[in-house]
C-alpha cells in the first residue's frame, strides 16, 4: 500500500513534530491511520516530509518527521481549457485530468456551453487536492475562475491546441514545447465564429479520431496524449 498523502499549507514542525488538525486529521481518522504508520506530507509547492504517526486523538493527529525533502518541478505545463459543461462531468473531467498530470484548469464558457459559471470554486479545488494526493502531485495545480473565450485564446503557451471534431490534423504536429495549452469545447461543439478566432490566434485544429468523444473524455485522452507524445 502507497504511502498516505496529507496537505499542509505551511507545515511547522516542533522538535520534529507536526500537529495536524482540521480536514487532513478527519482524514486520518476515518482511515484509520495508526501508530507508527508512515505517512507523507506536502505543502503543494513542491516540498515533502516523511513522517510517522504518533498518536490520533479526537481533534489533531502529532506526527514525527523523518525525513524531508523537495521534489523538481514537473517540466511539461499542461494547461487544459475546459469548456463549462454539466457539473458532475466537469468534476469528474477536473479529477482525472490532475491525475494524468494537468498543471493548470482554467473553466471556459463557450458559445455553446450548457452550464453558467458559478460559484463552486472551494469544491473545485477541494477535488484538485484530493487528486494531487491520489497521484502523488506534489506541486497543487492552479485553478483559474472561469475565462472568457478571448480570454482563454490570449493565455501564453508554446503549442496551442484546440481538439475539434471536424478538419483535425494529427496532434504530434502541434506540439511545439512547452507550455501547452489545449481547448476542449462543450458538448455542442464549437461555433464557426470560436474556430476561427483560434486559428488567427495561431491555434491547432486537433482531431482525437473518428468517434465522437463526450467533453469529459476528450479532456482526459487529449491530456494523456499530450502528456505522451511530450515523453
């Protein structure tokens, strides 16, 4: 079994011990976590400790460090526009796309998007944690508020990629290093008016094949494959 992960802002340590309260302890908790389980936490910017559990108690869990230290920074930025799309496919889109190494979402309201923007920004970012823990993301992903579709198009990136399902080329060809940001549209597809203004602003048109893919999956595949043919 992998090591548990636990999130803590800004951990401190006092002779070499960490009081963890809050969501992470209830965490603990519920899982059961005992004595002298070694169990891994993170601050999300790119820094690790190695501890074990002393005791779990009703309203913190003291854990004893043994060791530290900082992982690299991932050298591929993956930045996925994810048009707003029903909530619960848009959550399970935001999941699995941190997991398969997402760097940063940015939520996109389309022309044709079937969901307003809203407010859900804590849950959101609730979920990215709980992926980066899953998949052992050290470095927590940025979570955008929702962007216009210009606004989305002026975002810096090396290779600009816009998965579509009509007139795509092959991926490899529009990938160009990094940043990489790739658009994924809603489940009516995108307008006319928003391909064009993607390729004048030098957008790829990318096709992921044949079969008509939901937004949630193209979100995930388009990742994966990016993420791969970037080695």
């Amino acid at each position: 079994m992998s090591v548990r992960s636990v999130y803590v802002s800004d951990p401190t340590f006092e002779n070499d011990r960490i009081h963890i309260q809050g969501e992470e302890h209830r965490h603990l908790v519920v899982a059961r976590a005992e004595q002298d389980e070694l169990i891994e936490i993170f601050d999300g910017k790119g820094n690790v400790w190695t501890a074990g559990v002393e005791s779990v108690g009703k309203r913190e869990t003291i854990a004893i460090l043994k060791h530290a230290r900082h992982v690299g920074r991932d050298p591929i930025d993956l930045i996925l526009a994810l048009a707003l799309i029903r909530v619960a496919a848009f959550e399970l889109a935001l999941e699995k796309a941190v997991e398969v190494g997402v760097t940063r979402i940015v939520p996109l309201a389309a022309a044709r998007s079937n969901a307003a923007p809203s407010l859900r920004h804590d849950r959101w970012t609730r979920i990215i944690l709980e992926a980066s823990k899953q998949s052992k993301r050290y470095y927590l992903p940025i979570l955008d508020t929702p962007k216009t579709f210009k606004e989305v198009l002026s975002i810096p990136s090396a290779s600009k990629i816009m998965f579509a399902e009509r007139a795509g080329a092959p991926l490899k060809s529009a990938l160009a290093g990094s940043p990489v940001l790739y658009l994924v549209g809603p489940e009516g597809g995108w307008t006319d008016d928003e391909l064009k203004a993607a390729r004048e602003c030098g957008f790829h048109s990318v096709s992921l094949g044949a079969a008509i893919l939901k937004a949630e999956t193209a979100a995930i595949v388009g990742g994966s494959l990016i993420r791969y043919e970037m080695g």
